[in-house]
C-alpha cells in the first residue's frame, strides 16, 4: 500500500477525498488526512478501510515531519501561507509534493534542491490557477505548432451559483474562501496590455470597469480585472502578445453593486473598528457617513452614493440586512473587511442543497497565413450540493489526478514547477473530461480587443 498524506480538509476537499477513496482498491493506496478539526475529515471517509483522519496541528513541528515521514507523497491543502513548512519538511524528508496554490518566492526557492533530490513539487494544479494553465496551454500549443502566432489571451474565472440555486439579487453566494472575495483587487492597480499598450485600473475603479461574456446557455456574465494579468505572459511562451487580459466572472449588476462597498471603505482590511463588538450592523453603515442631526442612515446613503430609491442596487442592499439595528457585529477589534464578511457570510452562505457552478471562458486571438482567427473556449461546470461543489471538483480532481500521476512515475519533470507543460497537462485534461469538466471551444470572427468596456 502506498500512502496519501493530505493536510487540510476545508471545503475544496471533498472530492479530492472522493478519488482517492474510489481509486483506493486498485491503486493500492492508504490515505491520510490531517486538519486541526478532524470532523470533516471523518464525515468525508465515512467507515472507508483504506482512509483515516488524524489531527494535526501545522505548528506543531514533530507531529508534521512525522506525519510527512510516513507518507510516499504529500497534498498541502492548508492556505497557501503554510504551505512552505511543509515543502521543507517534505525536502529534507524527500517526498514529493502536490498544492493547488501560487507558487510563492519561498518555494521557488527551493527548487534546485527539490531537482537534486529528483523530487516533483507541482504547485498551481487546482482551478484558478490550474485547469485555467493546463486549458490554456493546450490551445496556445495547438496554435503555436501549427504555425499561429498569438496576438491576444484573454482568460475568466467564476465561483458562481447554478441557475437552480441562484436565489438573491447578488446572483452570488461564497464558494471559496470569503475573506479573499471581500479583498479582491487590493494591493495596486490591475495591469494587463491591451493593442500593445499597458493599461492600469486603480482598485477605486476596478468594479466600474467591466467586460461582458456571453456563455452559450447560461447568459451574459460581466468580468472585472484581476491584479496582474501579465504574470504568466513568459510562462505560456506569449513574450510578443499584444493584448493579454485575466479577469474574475461575475453576474451583470454584481460589480456595480460592489462599488458601493468600495466606496464607503468597507472593504478595507488596514485598520480596526472601535468598540466593533458593540455595533450593530447599522451601525456599522452609519459609520463612513456624515453626521446628521436629523437624516436616517439610508437617506445619507442615497443622497451621499446618490442612489436612487428605485435601483436595484438599492434593494441589493437591503437584502443584505445592513440597516438591521438589532443584529450586532459580535467581532472585537475588527477590521472594516472583517465585518463585511461577517454580514454577508448571514446571506451568502451555501444551503445543504445549493449547486455552485464554476464558469472558465477563454479568447484566443491569432495570425495564419496573413489572416487573423479567434477560438473562444468555454467550460461550465455545475456541483451537486453543499460539500460535492463545483469549486472542490475542479480544485481537488486535477490535485488528485496529478498526485497519482507522480506517484506512478508518470511525471518525470523534477522541481517546483506549475502544469503548463504537455507531458502534465495532456492527462489531467483527458481525465477531468471524464468527471464533466469539458471545454467546448468555438471558431469565431476576430473582433480584437472590446473597446467600450476597458
């Protein structure tokens, strides 16, 4: 028997679990799952004979290496932050190692070490990023061997509700980790090249600068910039590209509704709340507005964000219970982000029967033969309820998919590295097809770069 170790059992688990239990028998393995709270882990099993849950405390240093020494191979699914102690661990101990998350200076530098001790360290082979490279990829090397040069990349991800759980006016509900959904965008402006020309949006207007996407069956969707969508402009081999662009998917009328947050400042994460424990989520609003004497808390907002009483934004607002006197903020010393996320985690919280759907559209625009071309690929992938999501399909099948290829000895590629290459792409891809995560790609007129939306 051959043993899985997998620290960390949130939510993007559970069908990485799944696999390995499935393929437990006839791959001859034994997994391990380590978290701090093993309760998931253990409702996740089951009564499964080749599968057990320990607890684990990532700080505790003995009890990790130990539990990284009994291992042939490690899946970190601990916050990306954490990930560094374990690839150490994993150095030292030569095991080779699976994340779903960026790689971070830290671990690139442990690269010509891992090379040496003929260890794989394969980072990035979740959803985003992930399926997005390894999709990605394989088209850009299809255009590229056949000739093609690459002239625009454009690429958007989504966590979104399915059409059949899509109940609020946000059209949204958190599938991953709220506290990054509430930061997105902080930290500098967005940066992506447009027509040869690199273009910056600051945070301040990010939400107000949107592409639209029209996905075949599921409607129009809007996309706002991500941060830095020139980062893999050298990865994917797209040195000479004029227009490169990532961005995130969301319904139409979300992002509008999102500057409002942004506006006020509530989704600034740099300083704390005074006696925040003691507030209401009234309060709260009332908080970024000017004082009055007289005027209620929403007139000062509507005629502050001028927001008429008829925009749906407005109703958007109210449904989130923001004007609520009663209901207290409970968090100490919390940050403006913080309290955010504490409110909208009362309306956008996953029911037991919810479906996420997760929505990945790629534009890729390119010359042969003195003509230019455009393939738009799309894929739309629906989960099945509350723990077996969409999101934890398409994060942990291609974590798990990779994880059995390397201990097969099927990937022979050494080092910290991420799937952009065909030898790690090309299987993953295929097997995913098997689960539903499908790309369907389309031959279009090429239209270059939309002017009116960036």
């Amino acid at each position: 028997m051959r043993n899985i170790l997998i620290i960390g059992a949130g939510k993007s688990a559970s069908y990485l679990i799944k696999y390995f239990l499935d393929k437990s028998n006839s791959e001859k393995l034994e997994i391990t799952i380590g978290d701090l709270e093993i309760s998931n882990a253990k409702k996740l099993i089951g009564n499964h004979s080749n599968a057990k849950a320990i607890k684990l405390d990532i700080f505790d240093a003995v009890a990790r290496k130990e539990a990284v020494k009994n291992a042939d191979i490690v899946v970190s699914m601990l916050p990306a932050r954490f990930h560094i102690e374990v690839a150490k661990d994993c150095l030292a101990l030569k095991k080779h190692m699976v994340t779903a998350s960026y790689v971070s200076p830290e671990m690139q530098a442990l690269n010509a070490e891992a090379k040496a001790e003929k260890l794989v360290f394969l980072n990035e082979v979740g959803l985003d990023p992930g399926v997005d490279h390894m999709s990605a990829m394989q088209v850009i090397d299809r255009i590229t061997e056949s000739g093609g040069k690459m002239i625009l990349f454009e690429s958007f991800t989504g966590g979104l509700m399915a059409p059949e759980s899509d109940t609020n006016l946000w059209n949204y509900k958190f599938t991953w980790n709220p506290r990054n959904v509430v930061l997105a965008g902080q930290g500098g402006a967005a940066k992506f090249l447009q027509e040869g020309k690199f273009k910056y949006i600051p945070y301040h207007l990010l939400f107000r600068r949107t592409e639209f996407l029209e996905v075949e069956g599921y409607g129009r969707f809007e996309a706002y910039a991500n941060r830095d969508s020139l980062k893999y402009q050298n990865v994917y081999g797209l040195e000479t590209i004029k227009t490169l662009y990532r961005g995130t998917i969301r319904r139409v009328g979300f992002s509008r509704a999102w500057q409002i947050f942004v506006i006020l400042g509530m989704t600034d994460d740099s300083y704390t709340i005074a006696d925040s424990e003691n507030m209401s989520y009234r309060d709260f609003v009332n908080s970024f507005l000017p004082y009055s004497p007289t005027d209620s808390v929403e007139l000062k907002l509507r005629y502050n964000l001028k927001i008429d009483q008829d925009d749906i934004i407005w109703e958007k607002l109210e449904e989130l219970d923001v004007f609520n006197a009663d209901k207290k903020v409970v968090l100490k010393n919390a940050t403006p982000a913080q309290i955010l996320q504490k409110i909208l985690l009362d309306s956008w919280s996953l029911s037991p029967k919810d479906k996420d759907m997760i929505v990945m559209y790629h534009k890729f625009g390119y010359e042969l033969n003195g003509k230019k071309h455009q393939i738009d690929a799309t894929m739309v992938c629906t989960g099945d309820d509350q723990t077996y999501t969409a999101m934890a399909k398409t994060v942990g099948l291609p974590v798990g998919i990779a994880t059995l290829a390397i201990l097969n000895n099927k990937i022979q590629s050494y080092g910290v590295q991420i799937p952009t290459k065909k030898e790690l792409y090309g299987p993953i891809l295929s097997e995913l097809e098997e689960f539903g995560v499908i790309f369907k790609e389309k031959e279009m007129e090429y239209l270059g770069y939309n002017p009116l939306s960036v």
